[in-house]
C-alpha cells in the first residue's frame, strides 16, 4: 500500500466525510437485513437467506470501520483483518446452507425473491455510489468498497434467481445463485485479507519500537 493511502484517507476532514457515508450505510444495510431475512423466511430462498446475512455482515463491518475511522493503519488493518476472516466465514456458511436446501427440495417463492432482490440492489447502489471514491484507500476502505460492491452483484444474480425459478419451476435457480454468492464472498476475503497482512507489515516496520530496534 502506498504512502498515499495512508497519509491523505487519515486526514481528518476526509476522515469525517467518510463516516458520515459509513452511517447512512449502517441504517441501510441493517434494515435491508431485516426487510431480507422476513422475506427469505416467507419465501424459503436460499438466496434471499444469503444476501440477508451478506447486508448483516456489511452492516457489522460498517460498524467497526467507524470505529477506527482516523486511527492508526495498525488498527484500520487490524480491523480489515477482521472483516476478511468475517467474510470468507460468510462464503463458507452459505456454501453449507446451499447442500443443506438441495437435499432438502422445495420451490421458493419466485414473485417474492425478485421483488425483495430489486430493493436490495436499490439500496446497495445508493450505498456503493456513496462509497465510490474511497475505493483506493487502505485495506479497510478496501474492504467495505468490496463489500459494497459484490452486494449489487449479489442482488443483480438474486433477481436472476427469481426469474429462474418462475421460469423452471425448479429450486435450482436459487441454490446456484447462493452459491455464487459465496464465492463471491469469499474471493473478497482473500484479497482483504492479503492487504491487511501487508499493511501489518508496513505498520510495523514504522512502529516506534521498531525504529528504535533499528538504531
């Protein structure tokens, strides 16, 4: 990560303005969790199940990127460290959910799924156009960009899942839609996970103890 990522995202304006898009996130994500985990409950879609979770876990990982907002890149890493191992649990747990809906069988609710799928990916467009210009930051800015950014992925495969269930008349619309978006998930933690471990490094070397051990 360059030096430019870490001096010009730690200024205190930009610090600010950041976590006033990191709040209107948090609502949104938060009550499209609630909104999609209803819906998926009534319409038996995995995927609807999936991206409920997907907007919990981005409104968690908003929450703590606003609690280090402006602090130290050890601790923005550290966090996005967090968030990483966060989201490839996430792709793991829905991998196993969608085994778990093809043994079980059943044809979700078509109507239902892309109803719910086009809110999300309204909302999560709003989100990601406000987070736009922070995609180049640090590990952590990083991560809640890619987050953002695969949820309208996300959403956009959930409303094909719907309209492939119509269609079909099968579950299997659905479940594969689950599990793209898993590995989905899980491709993003790899990458946030591999930045943070870099800028543990970089933050590290520039630790005062380490200047000190270097003398």
């Amino acid at each position: 990560m360059s030096s430019r990522c870490d001096t010009h995202y730690h200024d205190t304006a930009i610090s600010r303005a950041y976590a006033r898009v990191l709040w209107v996130a948090l609502v949104v994500n938060g009550t499209m969790f609630a909104v999609e985990l209803t819906a998926a409950f009534l319409s038996r879609s995995v995927a609807l199940q999936a991206d409920a979770l997907d907007f919990l876990g981005d409104a968690a990982n908003y929450g703590l990127s606003l609690a280090v907002v402006g602090m130290h890149l050890r601790w923005r890493a550290r966090a996005a460290l967090i968030k990483g191992l966060t989201m490839g649990l996430f792709g793991i747990w829905v991998l196993a959910t969608t085994v778990w809906r093809i043994h079980e069988g059943g044809v979700p609710e078509a109507h239902m799924i892309t109803t719910i799928g086009t809110l999300a990916l309204l909302a999560n467009l709003s989100v990601t156009a406000m987070l736009f210009k922070y995609r180049d930051g640090d590990a952590n800015m990083r991560s809640v960009w890619l987050c953002s950014r695969n949820d309208v992925i996300a959403n956009i495969a959930v409303i094909g899942a719907g309209t492939g269930v119509w269609m079909s008349g099968t579950f299997w619309p659905d479940v594969l839609v689950g599990a793209v978006i898993a590995l989905l998930a899980l491709t993003a933690a790899i990458d946030v996970v591999r930045r943070a471990r870099a800028e543990l490094t970089v933050a590290k070397q520039k630790s005062p103890a380490a200047v000190e051990a270097a003398e």
